[in-house]
C-alpha cells in the first residue's frame, strides 16, 4: 500500500494511462493515479501547467493529445465544456486518433449527454470504449481522493475503469448507459442549486433578525436542516468568503446543461431555471469566480 497524505491506495497492476486536462480537479486526480503506481503521461493546453504536474509526480507530459494517449491503455480526461471536449477527443491531434483498438477512454468532465453519446460511437468506430464519469466532490474532493463518481457506458468498459479510477473516489458507480452519467450529475447540480438557494436565504433571514448565525447554523445542522452545503459552506457565507473551488461560471455552465436536457425530455424545473438566473446576477456583481455559495450576496 502507499499513500499520499491522508490517502492510502491499495496494491495494484501498474497500468499505462494518460490524463488529459489538469484543471483544479484533474491535476490531483492525475496526481493520484502517480502516486498509487500507475505509469502516467499527462496533456494540458498550457504545457507549464504539464511541466509542473511532472515535476511533483514523476511521469511525462506530451504535447498533443494524440501523443499523451499513443501508448495508453486507459486515458482519462476532464475538461470544462462540450466543445473542449470535443477539441482534445477530435481531429488529427486528438486523443481518439491515437488510440489502440482496445483502449478505454474515461470522461471526467461535465458535459452533455449528447456529447457522451457522440464520443461513444466515435470510439466504438475506432474499437475503445468509451465511458462518461462526471464527478462530485468539488476541488477538495479531488485532492483528497474522496469524490463521487457517477458513470454511464457499457458493463465491461466500466468494469475496467473501476479498479483504477477508484483511487481518487470514495463511490464509483456504474449508473446506466452511455450519458447516465452526465445525466446524474445533472440531478446532482438541480439538488446543489436549491440547496445552496435555501441556505442562503435563511441566512440572510437570520442576519437580518439579529440572530447569531453560526450558532443557529450549528444548531439546525444536528435535525432535518443538515446537509453538506450547510456544513461546509454555511459558516464561511457567514463570513462573507467565496473562494472554496467551483467557480460560478462554472455552475451556470452546469445548470444550462441542464435546462437544455430538460427541454428535451420535458422536465419541468422552475426552480433551477431561477437560481440559474440568481448565477446571472451574481456574474453581473463581478463573482464569475466566486464559489456557488455567493448565492447569498445577492440577499445580504
């Protein structure tokens, strides 16, 4: 067994990998590939950021996507939208043109259902399989190897992914086809948004009638009001700091996603749709990178 800080990884097979994005969450995600024995070859759009994964985990960075994944039997990725994805899996540099027929490519990032389906087929013609894995978990969950991931695609293919991909997740799930992944992760986002909407709200309720809030947040967290959002955020919203990882960009980036999915399989999400535009007003207070819980600025 080895370990890296409070992480300690089970013995296994060194497999050859490539890690393809090292944003906030992939670069310790590919971290704990390193460190559990894989052989890791990283890409990154900014080759510093590459030499820098390189110089604090050993393996190699390569200059395309396409040579990151030449010799790879499993290459994961995890980039911030449909058309990054498409630009680092696609065309002559992209990681599906070096691919070896057997080959299984795991999706990190959030995107589109569409998307999933889209590369699935484009790997399938190429004989890889293909399997969407957006987690949960936000940037401290990946440094500390506990997010969770929900992951859609075939029985086998995610049989593969599971053994190695579990050294940065505390769940690991198979959840159904091809994009029930992304699809989970999009009923991820729908709970996060009201949650976070709720605490904000009964903040600033509780600011404005004089009530100390950290004593009330920790009083209602211990009954039916507990949740991660509260424990975790509530006190620093208090505190009126917002710089604890998932970005607001980011989060309206998620919830279009999901309005745009709603739209076609005819949910009805008012709720989401409102808080979507509640984003809008924190991006137009000049919190495009604040965390999701600035939700509170807008009411205090």
């Amino acid at each position: 067994m080895s370990s890296n800080g409070s992480r300690t990884y089970e013995a296994t097979t060194p497999v050859d990998v490539a890690f393809i994005g090292l944003g906030v969450m992939g670069f310790p995600m590919a971290g704990h590939l390193a460190r559990a024995g894989h052989n890791v070859t990283v890409y990154n759009r900014s080759s510093a950021k590459a030499q820098a994964w390189v110089d604090e985990f050993g393996g190699a960075h390569a200059p395309t996507p396409r040579e990151a994944a030449a010799k790879a039997d499993i290459v994961f990725s995890c980039v911030g939208n449909d058309d990054d994805l498409r630009s680092v899996m696609l065309g002559d540099d992209g990681a599906l043109a070096g691919l070896r027929p057997g080959t299984l490519l795991v999706d990190h990032t959030t995107a589109s259902a569409k998307v999933a389906r889209e590369l699935y087929e484009a790997a399938k013609a190429r004989q890889v399989s293909f399997v969407d894995a957006p987690v949960s978990g936000g940037q401290a969950g990946a440094v500390n190897g506990v997010l969770t991931v929900m992951c859609g695609g075939d029985v086998d293919a995610f049989d593969r992914a599971l053994p190695v991909g579990a050294v940065y997740a505390r769940a690991f799930t198979r959840i159904g086809e091809v994009g029930a992944g992304q699809l989970a992760k999009m009923c991820n986002q729908i709970c996060i948004a009201g949650i976070v909407q709720g605490l904000s709200e009964a903040i600033a309720f509780g600011k404005n009638a004089d009530l100390d809030m950290k004593l009330v947040l920790d009083v209602i967290a211990k009954g039916a009001a507990q949740s991660w959002q509260m424990e975790n955020r509530g006190g620093t919203m208090v505190d009126d700091k917002f710089d604890f990882g998932f970005a607001v960009d980011w989060m309206r980036k998620d919830l279009n996603l999901v309005l745009d999915e709603a739209r076609l399989n005819g949910s009805r999400v008012p709720m989401t749709a409102l808080v979507d535009q509640f984003y809008a007003d924190v991006q137009q207070m000049g919190g495009s990178r604040w965390d999701t819980s600035s939700l509170v600025k807008r009411l205090v």
